[in-house]
DNA sequence: TTGAAAGCGTTACCAC
DNA sequence: GTGGTAACGCTTTCAA
C-alpha cells in the first residue's frame, strides 16, 4: 500500500492539508508541529506523488526534447549526443525532468505532438532542427503553449528562439579555406528546406563572391553514407574541387573517407571542413577544421528560457538570442605543417 | 480553457461516463452515440489528460532511463548516443514515453531515485551501468518497483537482466590479437569496480593463460582523455605492449592518439581493438577492430521485458538473456593489407 | 494556526 | 447500453 499524505497526517496526529503545507513550506504552521510531521514523512520516507501534484497543479515539471530525423541515423551522430546529455544535465538542479522524442516522419510528428502537448504530458517543448515552415509552430502558436526554438530562423519575431549565426559561420569557415589558398570550394550542404543550410550556404556564398569565386554546393542527406557517397562522385569529376566545406562533423568525415578510398591527400590535395567542433574532430588524423556553435550555450539558454516562459516570467528575459561561434583550424585544411592535436 | 470529457459529453448529448467508454472502445456502446461523440471528439481536437489518466490508473506510461556517469563525460560517447536514441525508437509504437536522467555521483543517484521512483513519476526503471554490488537494485527489489538491469551481472538471478557475454567478448578480441601474432597483449580497462570491467578482463585473461602468455591490466577511467593518458604512459615504458585492447571504441580512440603522437605505426607496430563496434571504428583510417555488443538487440529485450513486467505479464517471458557477440576485424589490429572501409 | 471540503480530469463500479 | 458517482492523491480556499 502506497503511503500517502493521508497516512503521514494520521500518524502525526494532524489533517492532511497541514502535511500539504509542511511540504510546500507554508510559513503557517506551529514548529512543533511541522517538526512532528517531518519526523513521520522522514520515517515513512514518503515522496509526494508526482501525478497527482501534476493534476492539480496542472503542472508536470516534464520539458519535452522533440528531435526530427528520419529511424536509424540517429545512431552516433555527435550533434543528437550532445543534445540530449547537455539538456539532461542542464535540468539537474531545476525541478524539471526530461522527455525525449523523435519525431521520424511527417505522420509520427503529427502524432509526437498530440502525445506530448494535447495530452498534456509535458509543460514545454524544445524543437530542434525544425523546418523553416513548420506546422508545429502554427499550432503550438495557437495554442500558446511553452516552447523554445533551438537552431533555426527568427523570421517571426514573436517566437523564443536561439540560433547560432549560422551565416556567420558559413562565411568564416569558407574565408579560412580561401586563405589557406584553396580555388575551388565546394560545399556539401544539407536538404536545402533546412533553415540551417539555407543560411550556412548564404554566408559560403557571401564569402565566395566577396572574392569573386564561383560557388558549388552539393546537397544532400545528413549522415556519413550521404556524404561519403556525394563526395566520391564530385571528386571523381573532372575538375573537382580541391576543398569542401561540410555541414557537419559527421559529413566531413565522409568526405574524408571518400578522399581515403581515391587516395586524395588531405590537406595537400583536399582540404576538409565541418561544423559543430564535435568530439570526432579529434579523432581524424591531424585533427578535423571544424566551426563550433557552442551547442553548450545554446541548450543552456534555451532550457532557462523556457523555464522562464512556462513560469510565466516571459517579459523577464530576451525572447530571441543569437550564438557567437568560432573557428576550430586543425590538420585537414591547414596546407603547411599539421597542428598536433594533443 | 481546457477541452474536457465534460464537455464534450455535452456537446454530443451524453454522459462524461459514455465518452469515456468511447475512448476506451468499451464494446456496450450505441454505434450511432459512439460515432457521433467521435465526430465531437474530433471537431473539438480532444485528447484525454494523461496527468488525470495517470493519477487513476497508477500508471504513468513512462520509462526512465537511468544513467550513471560523470558530469560533462558524456559528451561524444558513442555508447550513451546509441542507447538513447535505440531506446526512444524502441519505444514507438509501444505506449511508453522516455524519460532520461543522470545519476552524477551518489548523492544525485539517490535524488534520481526519489525524483522518478517514490514520486511515481515512471512505471519502471531501465539502470544502465550500475556497479556490481549496487544500493539501488536492493531498494527497487524490496520496494518490488518494476526494472530491468541492462549491461550487468546475473549474480542475483531474481533479477531481471540482459547484458553481453563479456566473458566471451574479451575472450574473442584477445584470441583475435594473438592470432596475428601480437606478443604482449595489454588490457586498458575501465574502473575495476565495474562488473563489466571484470568480466572483460576475465575473458582477455582466460585467452592469453590458454597460450601462456601474460596479462598486463591498465585500470584507467571511461573517456578519451583518460585513455589517451593511460597509453602515453605505457606505451613510453620499455618493453611496452605491441597490442592494446581497450574497453570501449572511444578509449580504443584515445590510444590511436596516444600511438600517433609517439610516432607508433599502428597495426604494425601495435595493434588496437575496442568494443561496441560503433560508427566511431569506421572513421578510423584503415577502420578499428571491434566487438560488437549488439546494444540494439539488447535495448529491444531490456524494453519489451520491462513492459512485460510493468504490465503484470512477469511469468510471461525470460528474466534473463545472454546477448551473443562478435568480432569485427578491422584495419587496426591486422597486420597485413589493411582492410578497405568502404 | 488548523481542519473540512471542493475540485483537478479521468476510470470503473453500480444501478437502472 | 447508459448515467450517476466514488475514488485517485494532491493543493487551496474557506470557515472556524
């Protein structure tokens, strides 16, 4: 039998609302007597039930992490890692918990959402690596519940976001690969209905034509397979590129592969780079060039504003914020001698 | 204000007691009021409160997911990705959600167990990691709360376990290292209280006694840096080993580092393998010899068990399940041509 | 300062 | 078949 306030209040001798009270740190209620109930809850080692409390409170202290991606390409991708144990160790110390979710196609988003939101399972939402017209927000809009955009536009000035300057980062990343000397940069970018591509191929773009090179972008699907795939055929192309610019760490390392298998020297030959300064950067011989987003910040600000909205304190703080990144240089674009990367 | 039972009993002229039969596909009811409270349902975008549906029921439709690690260490590891996201696709299609927490160090283990156990937060508890000898099995036990123990011993054979054979997954990658013919075999291992930790070791011992050569266990921390510490080290000695098997792929990673800082040609001059088999081995040049645990296999059991737990079907299935492995041979440990990775 | 009691939105039992 | 109603365990208002 599950030991409940009604239980702790008759073994102190009290009514159950002085135990709802001694918990929730009433200042009303004699010392002797909070004391007394202590001492039984203590012993009891009773909890408050958590469902219960929810629906009264109409509160659950569960935020809610909604990643789209297709089944299956989730596995070892650096970015979703990093995610999901930046935002669980973010909560630690909050009273909110986690609750992830992938959301692989169109119909499972549909019902992602009814599951998370209408049923009222979670008090907010982070959306990741949302489209850049998403039907979720519409909805989510009209409903006014807590939700936080992570990684994508601010094209409506209403919403809660926190994106990097991925522009910024497209333009950095293409002005290093230049200055090494490379002539022919090609970027490897994601679907092009990605706010994040769209805006990382701007800011590639910006810096080509600010040196009047020509741009080549390639698009394609996340993930080494992709990657490795696409590169293998641009390579092989008579005058190929002698740099390309990946949207992320994992695609690099397909380009990498793919430069391996055609036996292209990287970076004399090929010079390499990524994005989000992942772990794996480490791990390629000489060390992978790569831009970090600081991932870390992002999470971080986004799960305290969140918390700020769903609290109500929504005028308290920014609504939209926007992540300064910078430039890893390692091994595979630095033409000279290699960085050791230890 | 919020779409209710209530008010959608009104709308479609029949008791709240009615919709929720509905709902719950009771067969004693009307074909035409069934139709015709499903069209309200409908049209008022009406989902049952999962809070009010927990409180009564008991039951939350919730999993936690429960993982011991330090803080900040999580970053990167393969092993935590892949459990995650494996986790969170085994899941769909059940009617369990994932909720993830952490366990930092013992005081927070202790808080995540109030935090998802005594609040009844979660139906059942997936421990991941847990020491041998570990408080919280005791305490789930007497409290009889539904879990499953993934990746850990069967001592208590009351429990409800799956885990590798590590035993024979250390034994294997050993045997494979001495076949091509490395001599000094050393064992970089994770922290010695780990029953993986001896299990593997076990194996790596048994092999090498059955040709008599001797073991040589390096006890280092999880992470890249710990391992890349722990080689530097060894391998500076004289007489240092010409094989490592490391603990996992991302420490197998942090000897690769620690070899190409010395300037040791790896296979020739020492050989490598690790475990899990991650995406990670394929970035390696030449690709990195590995155990594969098969954690996919081993989530789908771990969650279809505890469902069955949770859902009173106990005697319905095994308690216990052996996950068989193998190897992947890989550039990194033959000392031949190299394999090809593509 | 304390207790009684009214909900929160469901489910499930019991009459009709 | 259907509707009334008593829980589920908690918070919070209202009286005392």
């Amino acid at each position: 039998m599950r030991v409940t306030q009604q239980l702790i209040a008759k073994l102190a001798g009290v009514s159950q609302a002085t135990v709802s009270r001694v918990l929730s740190n009433d200042a009303r209620v004699e010392p002797a007597i909070r004391e007394k109930v202590l001492e039984v809850i203590q012993q009891q080692n009773y909890s408050p039930d958590v469902r219960a409390r929810s629906l009264r409170q109409k509160r659950s202290h569960l935020i809610g992490l909604v990643l789209r991606r297709e089944s299956g390409s989730l596995h070892g991708d650096p970015f979703f890692a990093q995610l999901v144990s930046e935002t669980v160790e973010c909560l630690i110390g909050t009273n909110y918990q986690l609750c992830v979710d992938i959301a692989t196609d169109h119909e499972r988003q549909k019902h992602v959402y009814d599951e998370l939101l209408r049923t009222r399972r979670v008090d907010g939402l982070i959306l990741v690596e949302s489209e850049a017209y998403d039907e979720r927000i519409i909805r989510l809009q009209e409903d006014s519940f807590p939700f936080v955009v992570l990684g994508n536009a601010f094209e409506n000035s209403t919403l809660n976001v926190v994106d990097n300057d991925n522009v910024l980062a497209g333009r950095i990343a293409t002005q290093h690969l230049m200055d090494q000397g490379y002539s022919h940069i090609a970027m490897l970018a994601g679907p092009p209905n990605l706010t994040v591509t769209r805006d990382r191929v701007s800011g590639y773009m910006e810096a080509l034509s600010s040196r009047g090179m020509k741009p080549h972008v390639i698009y394609s699907d996340f993930g080494i397979e992709g990657a490795r795939t696409a590169a293998l055929e641009v390579l092989n192309q008579r005058n190929g590129p002698n740099a390309i610019l990946a949207m992320d760490d994992f695609m690099a390392a397909g380009v990498l592969q793919a430069a391996r298998h055609l036996e292209i020297r990287v970076p004399e030959q090929l010079g390499v780079a990524g994005f989000n300064n992942s772990p794996l950067c480490l791990l390629i011989e000489g060390g992978m060039t790569s831009v970090d987003l600081r991932i870390d910040t992002m999470v971080r600000w986004a799960i305290q504003r969140l918390i700020q909205v769903i609290e109500g304190d929504e005028e308290a703080g920014d609504r939209q914020k926007v992540m300064p990144c910078e430039l890893h240089v390692r091994g595979s674009s630095v033409r000279g001698k290699v960085a050791s990367i230890l």
